[in-house]
C-alpha cells in the first residue's frame, strides 16, 4: 500500500474549515469557513488564496457552469456569480429558521444536490438532509443533530450520511437517475466505540469511503463491506471533510477546523 504524505495547501485559518469542492475545468479547490461566511478557493497549481466574503453563513457548493455557481447558506441555495460574486437566492431552505444552517452537502452523479441541515448551536434533532434537482427540494431525512458524510458511489446507486451525534454512519440503495435514496437505509459503519466522530466523507472509484474523523487526527478509509482497512494520522486534531482532487482524482484535499 502507498505511503501517504500529507502537506499543507493552506495556511490560511479557518475557524469551521469544511465543504471542499474541485473545479476539474479551472483545477481549483473551493472551500468554506462555515462560521466566518467565506467561500476560499485556490488553483492547486499555486498562488494564493482568494477569499470571498458571503455575508451569511455557507457550507457547500455546486459548479453549474463556468459562470455560476450553487452555495448552500443557511438560508437556502443561491446563485452565485463567478465574475461578479453576486448571490441571488434560487430556493429558501429553513430560512424561517433562524436555529439552522447548511453543514454537509454533495453532488450525485446524476446532478443532484443532497444538502444537510443542524443547529447553529448543535440543537438535537432540529436538522435535516435534503435532496434538490431541477428546481424541487424534498426533505429526505429529519430530526439530525449534525449531518455528515454525504457522500455517493460513482455509479450513483447507493448514497452514505450519517448525524455525527449518533455515531452511526449510514448507507441506503439510490435511484442512480434521480438521487432519490431507495429503500430503508441500514447501518454501514458503527463508529460508537472508536475515537473521535464521524465528520465528512467521500468515496474513491473502488467503493472505499474515505472518512474525516472529527477530534481523531485522522482520515479512515472503510472497504464496501464496511471495515476499516487504512487509518491516515493527519497533523490537526479536527479534520472536517474529504474531496478528491486533481486531474486523475487520486490527491485529497481535506478542510479543519480550531
């Protein structure tokens, strides 16, 4: 197996790191400091990093073309402006809500949004997760204390999440055409007993889901069947969320938080 090396891509300081996003068509890393309402985003071929500020609290994005982009507030989806950086609000979620934000969110294959919902100040179960794609939103799942680890296999037939406050990480069958989970979910992973939390998550093209354990000083990569099979120590105690990067997809980038 590789040996992992794990360096510093920015030594900027984000108080809530979370939601990395690569751009393949300008090979650019997008990220959020939840709690500042800043979307950074930086070429991995170098320079510096752009911050932009959102003026509400964000957690996610989407790239809809080269022109405009999806942000998940916590007032709902909006449309950015790549050149302009304006935010138009597309679709309200909880914005009468003044409790909620968005936190973890992902893209399925198919185009679909799945974006979570939590306490600002981690309430019990007054979060969701919920699906958007071509202009409706459902909620899917409800009474979530902390949404996490949305994540997808490539295909698009099985989805992954979890609420990081029961320590189970999920998995349920998905409509690959429409995103829409199929069945009842069961669980894939149960992370009660081990150290630190179950933060963000992604899966590689082999099935394996890489995790960002909260508290733990490390990513853990679970096989398909659900058992651990690598633990990569991380130089912060609060890694928060995974993305692959890069034109082959076989760098992560992963976000912190202090």
């Amino acid at each position: 197996m590789t040996e992992a090396f794990v360096s510093v891509f920015s030594d900027h300081v984000c108080q809530l790191g979370e939601g990395p996003s690569y751009d393949p068509a300008t090979d650019t890393l997008y990220w959020f400091d939840i709690v500042n309402g800043q979307l950074l985003e930086k070429r991995l071929s170098g320079g510096g990093v752009k911050i932009h500020e959102l003026g509400q609290m964000a957690s996610a994005i989407a790239i809809i073309d080269d022109k405009r982009q999806l942000i998940a507030t916590e007032t709902g989806l909006h449309v950015r402006d790549v050149a302009t950086g304006k935010m138009t609000l597309h679709t309200t979620i909880e914005a009468d809500n003044p409790t909620t934000r968005s936190n973890d969110s992902r893209v399925h294959p198919c185009g679909a949004f799945w974006v979570g919902t939590m306490g600002k100040g981690e309430e019990k179960a007054v979060g969701s997760i919920y699906w958007f794609y071509k202009g409706e939103l459902r909620r899917l799942f409800s009474d979530i204390t902390v949404s996490n680890s949305i994540c997808f296999s490539e295909d698009g037939t099985v989805a992954y999440y979890t609420d990081t406050s029961t320590g189970l990480l999920m998995r349920v069958a998905c409509n690959a055409a429409t995103g829409l989970p199929v069945g009842e979910p069961k669980i894939f992973v149960d992370h009660r007993k081990a150290k630190g939390y179950i933060d963000g998550s992604v899966l590689d093209r082999d099935g394996v889901l890489w995790n960002a354990c909260w508290g733990g000083s490390v990513i853990e990569a679970y096989g398909p069947d659900g058992k651990l099979i690598r633990s990569v120590a991380m130089p912060v105690t609060q890694p928060s969320c995974p993305a692959f990067v890069g034109r082959n997809a076989d760098r992560l980038a992963v976000t912190s938080a202090w």
